[in-house]
C-alpha cells in the first residue's frame, strides 16, 4: 500500500472516529436516565438520526451481555438482545477502560463483511460502568 492511501486511510479514520465519539457521546445522558429499561433505550437509539450510517446501534451491560436488540435504520432486530459480545476483540479497549475506541477493520462474525464498531463506556455519576454504547 503506498504511503499516499495509508495518508488518506489514516484521515478518514480520524474523521470517522470524531463523527462517532461525538454521536455516542450525545447518547450517554439520555440512556444512563433510562437504564436498565430496554424499551426506552431502545427509543433512544431510534431516534438519533446521526447514527443513520451506521449498519447496527446497541446497548450492552457492564458484562457487555446485549441489553437492547440491534437497531438498524430499518428498525429493531431483536434476535441479537441478550447476545453475548465479552469476547469481541473490538472490546477489549473498552472493557480496559478505555472511554471509546474505534476497532479496526475486521470481518464480522455472523455478516461475513468487512467491518468497523466504535465503542462507548456509559458510566454513572460516581464514574462507575454501567456499560457500552455500540455502533
């Protein structure tokens, strides 16, 4: 790869990266108020429309155990609540305390396609996890 597309490469990640953390980072407050209640998360992730590009927009616990279904621009898909993602290499910054990380380029597990997740730490008042915003 020449180093002009590592150049290029290198700025749309930053670009993404600021666009996302902005975007989850407006969805903190409103979802540490409706926490643990998956029906009104689940609200408050249809409704933002700046997380529209994003393919998948979900909540997960301090266990990072699923907590809302996936929400897609086409709705709920409430196949994935509960879905177990402690073992997803895009979360080991997080669960390390990271406050967000953007993974990189992967191929998903069940999609088969090549794939980015940021993640979001949602924490109490007092600094304590509550758990992760994903997209």
């Amino acid at each position: 790869m020449s180093d002009a597309l590592k150049t290029i490469i290198a700025r749309q990640r930053m670009l993404l990266q600021g666009r996302l953390a902005t975007a989850l980072d407006r969805l903190v407050a409103p979802c540490r108020m409706a926490w643990p209640d998956r029906s009104a998360l689940e609200g408050i992730l249809l409704a933002l429309p700046g997380l529209a590009s994003c393919k998948y927009i979900y909540v997960l616990d301090a266990q990072a155990r699923q907590l809302t279904s996936n929400v897609s621009p086409q709705g709920l898909l409430p196949e994935h609540y509960g879905r177990d993602r402690s073992q997803r290499p895009y979360l080991a910054e997080a669960l390390a305390g990271e406050r967000f990380s953007l993974s990189p380029i992967y191929i998903s597990r069940n999609a088969r396609r090549p794939s980015l997740t940021a993640i979001r730490r949602v924490e109490d008042e007092a600094g304590q996890l509550m758990g992760f915003l994903g997209a």
